[in-house]
C-alpha cells in the first residue's frame, strides 16, 4: 500500500513538472490527433473500395483502432520514460536511479509521463465507445473495455521494456529499436487474420500485442473465441509485464555507468 | 568499532571496443567487434568503521568514482569482496539505498523539472523518513544551506551552487549511516564550499554519519576528514590518517628570510656549514631571499637563531609542507607515469 502511495506521488509530481510546459502540452495533443485522424483518413479510403475487411465491417475495425489507440496512449501516459533509457545508459544518468531505494524499473517508468498522450488516449476512447454503440455492444463490453486497454498498455510497455533492456548490452545513443514494438502494435491495429500465418502468430504468441483486442473483439462479434480467452489476456498481460522486469535485471548487470 | 564498509581485493574493468582512427576507422569499426580491456580498479582493499571521516583523493582517472559506484551497488564489480552495512552492494542495492546517502558532485540528484520542496517531499516518502527525523534533518538543510529562497524554485533554474546545497541536503534528508559524496563541493565559490563543509561536519557530529567523500580540493580533505585514502592508477597508495600522511610525505620544512641585503659569496659559505651541522640546507641565496630546508622535526629554533646571528634579516616566515603540496608531488613524481 505504501509502495503504491510513493508510485503514485512520484507520478503525480512527475506529472506537474510536465505542466511547466504548457505550449508542448498543446501542440503535443495536437500532433497526437492528427497522427490518428490521417490513419484513420486511410482506412475511410480502404472501406470506400470494399464494404469489409477479410469479414469485418467498418465500425468493427474502427473499434479495433480505437483500442489501439487507446492502449498506446496509456502507455505514454504512465510509462513513456523508457523511451529514455538508450539515452541515459549512454550518458550513464542511470546513476541517479540506481541510488534510490526503489524498484528501478517501475519507478523510471512512471516518473516522465507524456501528456501528448492524451491525444491518443481520447481519441482512442472516443472512436472504441463510438463503434460499440455502432455495434450494439452488450452493456458488459462497455465496462470491460477499460480493462482491455490497460491489459494493452501492459503488453506494450512490456514490449518497451524487452526492447530497451537490449540498450544495456548493445550501447546506442538512440531509441531507434523502440520504434519496433511501437509499429508492431500499429500493425495491430487491423484484423490479424489479414495477415500471413507467421505473422499472425508472431502478433498473437510471441509479442502477442494482437490479442489484447482482437481476441476481446472476436467474442463480441461472435467470430470464435469465447469470453474465457478474452479475459485469459488479461492475465497473460500482467505476467508479461512482470517478466519484462527479468529482461531489465538482466541488463542492469552489464550496466557500467560512465567516467567520472 | 563496529564495520560500516569492508573491501578486499576490489577490481573493475571495462571493456572497451577499439577505435580505429577518421570517418572510414569508424565506418570500420561497425563491423569488428575487437575489445580492449581497461582496468580502473585493481583489486584495493580497505575497511572503515562507523562513524569515521575519510577522503578518497587521486588523480582523474584514479579510480575513485568507479570506487564509490560498486560501493553504492550502481555497478558490479569485476572480482573481489565487497560489503557495506553487512549487505552486498550490487545484489541488495535497495536495501542498501535505504540506508546510504549519495550525492554525485557532477550530477543532479533531485527531479529537474519541479520545485525544491516537491523532490524533498518525495524522498520523505521514497526513504520512510520517520517524521521527527525528518523534522530535524530537513530544518537543519533549510537553516544551514540557506535553502529557503530556493524551496520554490525548480532544479532546472537553480545555479551550479544552489543546485549542489539542494543536492547535499537531500542526500542527507534521511540521516543516512552513511553518506558517498563524490566532489561534493566541485564547481563552488569559497563561501559555499566553506558552508557545505561546515553542514556536512554538523550532520555527522549530530548524527554520527560515516563519511567517504572524493573530492579534489584538499580543502574538504583537511577541514571534514580524519583519514585519508591515495587511489593511484587503481591501486592503493596510501590508507591512514591525516597525521601519519603528513609525516610519510612531508619530510621538508623550510624556512624563507627576507635579508636586508644580499648576502656575499663567502658569508654564504661559512653560514651554508654551520647550518649543515645541524641538519639545515641552504637551498636558495639569491639576492635578499634565502631558504633553508631541513627535514628534522624540532630543528627550526636553532637553524632560524644561527640565520639571526649571521644575517641582517628583514622578515622570516616558517613554511610546513602542506597536504596540497605533498600531493601534488606525490602526483608529479610517481614512477612509471605516463
């Protein structure tokens, strides 16, 4: 409970250091939309050639994309400072974490939130609700949706962590490698069945971004897996985050800080 | 006495990959993958107890920073014992951090972006301090460190000198048995180095804080500490205290007269070899200065009554070696320095 408290504090005066910037915050949200609105443009472009997508209709892609949307901006919200790490294991400001007497990974994840996310975050919230009511979603998918997104953080920001943790061992001052959870969840954003088996596997069980939403979406729309599977990724997502920590651990050993 | 720190063997090596030189050495070097080790601590060995003051000196890249980090358990060391507060640096850091302050002279500690007060106020919560504790420590950094004006204020905004004074105060918030400074009063002006030196005393006559401070103004060495550590190259030069440093080193003493007028040739000899006879050395005679060195504690009474005797002198001082100077040539004369 006191854990939790100090996680919180560190959040939320992490949080107020953001607001300094007022002009970053606007125009962050800003580009945040438009990164998602343009997406969505070309989606519009897809559904005016076809009326579906390998069986899914429009308002059910758009929930798709919404999801996204929505677990990336969660994720930027809350734990957007691992997108530092390449930087500060070169610079070896790591130094500074590592004197606090604090979980090191999850302390450096919730102390940089990014408030462009509230950009992804709304939109994605905006265009899932939309497309439930499109969809005349059961009153029960409304209320789990929320869980879903975060399980899709969690997945994510695992991801993140897998791949930054690799910055340890080989030293780069650049977040390059990030952007590859990053645009592997972007794929996610359509049906993974429109993609080649080896592809499909590797969204659903090896980095298995793809199933925070998909499978949830296939229950609603009755295209196989059952409620049961659905809620099995929220499970999976928390184990997947806790594992992360073992990747972080792993490269914390080869840490060596810099001269001086 | 009871064991704050116990080293033994201590090593840590890099490994760096070799750098071929220009554009196309670098475009090289993408493709091989040749490392090259450096040793920047060779195996030291050392205790220190509760409660002792000790300065950790060397020469940029001694090996004193890459010390204190397997100390404080930011990196692991290559091979050796290592023990802080009965706990293993590198594998029970968070326990460890609980329990140690650190304050890394080069760089900021506190949270850059918000005020003073807010990263106080975090720690509080981060290290559960006690809140009597708390109460004394934090109006002692605010009335000692002149904290006040700055309280308000964030990091990002505060000069190099307030930054230090937030950076001191915080790393001691918690009464820490004991406290890593590294540089602790780098880039300061006289008077702020004079209060941080005077607060870090304070905060370990009050409660009893182990110190070990790297620093490379002797000053800090002199005026806090009561041991001394000479990190060479790696190893360990020199461990004792301030006193049994100066008496290995500090062999010479000298006396420097001022004459009112120059001495003559044959004066200077006769008073060369009465001099000898009691352990002095006439080592500069030019023209109204005149030195005399000699090495035997106790002999300046009689070797400055024979200078009185013979010369017309002017002004006298007695000059001692200082640690600053004795360090100096230690640094100088070191065999084998590249």
């Amino acid at each position: 409970m006191k854990t939790l408290k100090l996680y919180w504090l560190a959040f939320s005066t992490a949080l107020q250091a953001k607001f300094e910037y007022r002009v970053d915050f606007f125009l962050g949200v800003l580009t945040s939309c438009m990164l998602q609105l343009s997406a969505l443009v070309s989606l519009w472009v897809i559904f005016t050639q076809t009326p579906n997508l390998n069986g899914w209709s429009k308002e059910e892609i758009i929930l798709l994309f919404g999801m996204v949307a929505g677990a990336l901006g969660l994720s930027e919200l809350f734990f957007n400072h691992i997108w530092m790490v390449p930087f500060y294991i070169v610079m070896g400001e790591l130094d500074r974490l590592l004197t606090y007497p604090v979980n090191s990974l999850y302390f450096l994840l919730i102390t940089r939130p990014e408030l462009h996310s509230f950009g992804n975050l709304v939109t994605g919230l905006v265009l899932s609700y939309w497309a439930l009511y499109h969809l005349n979603a059961p009153l029960l998918y409304y209320f789990l949706l929320p869980l879903f997104l975060f399980s899709g953080c969690l997945l994510y920001t695992a991801g993140l962590v897998l791949f930054a943790s690799l910055s340890f061992r080989f030293i780069a001052p650049t977040s390059m490698h990030l952007m590859i959870p990053h645009n592997l969840l972007n794929a996610t954003r359509y049906p993974v069945t429109i993609y080649p088996a080896a592809v499909q596997w590797i969204l659903l069980i090896l980095v298995p971004f793809g199933s925070f939403h998909y499978l949830p979406a296939s229950w609603l729309f009755g295209k196989e897996p059952g409620l049961g599977l659905a809620l099995a990724v929220l499970a999976a997502s928390l184990v997947f985050f806790w594992e992360s920590g073992w990747f972080w651990r792993w490269g914390l050993k080869q840490y060596e800080s810099t001269g001086s | 006495m009871e064991n704050a720190l116990h080293v033994e063997n201590l090593a840590k090596s890099y490994k760096r990959s070799m750098r071929h030189p220009g554009l196309l050495g670098a475009f090289k070097g993408l493709f091989s993958s040749k490392t090259q080790e450096f040793q920047a601590v060779k195996g030291i060995s050392f205790s220190i107890n509760r409660g002792e003051r000790v300065g950790l000196i060397g020469e940029n890249g001694a090996g004193k920073s890459t010390t204190l980090k397997m100390l404080t358990g930011i990196i692991a060391p290559t091979s050796g014992k290592l023990e802080v507060l009965g706990l293993l640096p590198w594998k029970q850091r968070r326990e460890l951090a609980l329990n140690i302050g650190v304050v890394f002279g080069q760089r900021p500690q506190l949270l850059w972006d918000i005020p003073v007060r807010e990263t106080f106020r975090l720690l509080k919560a981060m290290y559960r301090i006690p809140s009597d504790v708390y109460e004394v420590t934090y109006k002692e950094a605010v009335r000692r460190l002149d904290l006040e004006p700055l309280l308000g204020t964030p990091v990002r905004l505060l000069s190099l000198g307030q930054r230090m004074r937030c950076d001191l105060a915080a790393s001691l918030l918690h009464a820490p048995a004991i406290a890593f400074l590294d540089e602790p009063t780098i880039g300061l002006d006289l008077t702020v180095k004079e209060q941080v030196r005077e607060y870090i005393r304070d905060m370990q006559d009050k409660f009893g804080v182990t110190l070990l401070i790297t620093t490379h103004d002797l000053k800090d060495i002199t005026e806090v500490c009561d041991r001394l550590l000479l990190l060479d190259k790696g190893t360990l030069l020199f461990d004792g205290s301030l006193k049994a440093f100066e008496k290995k080193f500090a062999n010479e003493s000298r006396i420097v007269a001022d004459l009112e007028r120059p001495a003559t040739a044959s004066a200077l000899r006769k008073l060369s070899a009465e001099m000898k006879k009691h352990g002095g050395i006439v080592t500069g005679g030019e023209g109204h200065k005149l030195i005399v060195s000699y090495r035997k504690e106790g002999s300046a009474p009689v070797l400055t009554q024979i200078l009185l005797k013979r010369q017309k002198v002017a002004d006298l001082t007695l000059e001692k070696t200082d640690i600053e100077t004795i360090v100096t040539r230690i640094y100088r004369k070191k065999p084998g320095k590249n």
